[in-house]
C-alpha cells in the first residue's frame, strides 16, 4: 500500500520538475495551462504521497506550492478578459496574447481551469 503512495508522490515531483524546467527552459511561462496543471497535479500527488508518511515540512511548502499554483490560475482568469465576438477587428487573442488562427476564438464562459 505505501508503495502505491511513494509511486504516486514520485509522479508528483516529476510533474512540478518538469513544469519548473519548462519554465527555466522558456518553454513555458508562469501563465501558461500547462505549467499550471503540472503544478496542481503534482502538488496533489506529493500530498498523496503524505498520507502513509507523514511529514510536516514536506506538508507545509506543499500548501504554498498549492496556494500559490491556485494563484496563478486565478491571476490568469483575472487577466483574460472575456472576448465579445462581432466588436472590434474580429481578431482573437490567445491567453499569451498571440492571435488565434481563422475559425478559433475564446469564448467568454471559460472556466478558470481551461
């Protein structure tokens, strides 16, 4: 059983390495989906991991890892202001700011996790 966990919080750090080494790589940025969800989710898996291996150092960044990954979600949804289709020029901007292709647009009604 505590194996499950180990291999569980083991996918966690790879996640948020990964999302880390993205961002150093400039592969990512700090505003970026991907980034984000590599963060939840591994921040999630290392909590998992906690549970047969309790650890009150590892459980405390782990809730500012959380909190601020939270965060950025929400610094994202704030800065993404709907888009109104049919005023302006037409032209759709990407959560990076680069133009949609002919036929993509971003809809108001998205959620704070998409």
């Amino acid at each position: 059983m505590d194996t499950a966990f180990t291999i569980a919080g083991l996918f966690g750090v790879a996640m948020v390495i990964t999302a880390y080494m993205g961002l150093q790589l400039e592969r990512m940025t700090s505003r970026s989906l991907s980034y984000l969800w590599l963060n939840l989710i591994g921040s999630l898996l290392i909590f998992l991991s906690l549970i047969p291996a309790w650890n009150l150092p590892s459980f405390v960044i782990e809730c500012f890892w959380l909190g601020i990954t939270l965060y950025g979600f929400w610094r994202r949804k704030k800065a993404l202001p709907p888009l109104v289709l049919g005023e302006g020029d037409g032209k759709a901007l990407s959560p990076m700011g680069r133009g949609l292709g002919e036929g993509q647009h971003r809809h108001h009604w998205i959620s704070i996790f998409l």
